[in-house]
C-alpha cells in the first residue's frame, strides 16, 4: 500500500477511564495532569489530558490496517 498525498483514513474511538487506566498502567506514567482531576484544573485545563500514546496507537492501527 501507498501513502500518497490528500488520502483519507479514520478511526472512531473513545478515550475513557478504563483506556487511561490501562496506559497508566502499561506505561507507568503517573504523572498528575494525566491522572489527577483537581490538578489538571489548577494548571487551566478542563479536566485530566489523555495520554497522546492512546492516540498514537490508533493512528498506528490506522497506518497498519488501512
């Protein structure tokens, strides 16, 4: 398969508690913003940060798969 320039692919997913879960776990990355409501909000989020590696390994479902 080719990648070519303006090709189109995607991939509905959600991340939720159990996904954060899981990559906390899986990655050992406890850091706060990811994990701790009351201290994301304190840095001017809206709430945790998901792990940008969940989202990752679905672009990379995306690239193996399509």
């Amino acid at each position: 398969m080719t990648i070519r320039v303006g090709d189109r692919a995607s991939r509905s997913f959600v991340v939720d508690e159990q996904a954060m879960r899981w990559f906390q776990q899986v990655s050992e990355d406890d850091s706060r913003i990811h994990c701790d409501e009351r201290y994301a909000k304190s840095r001017g989020f809206d709430g945790v940060i998901a792990y940008g590696g969940i989202m990752l390994a679905h672009l990379s479902y995306l690239l193996g798969k399509c």
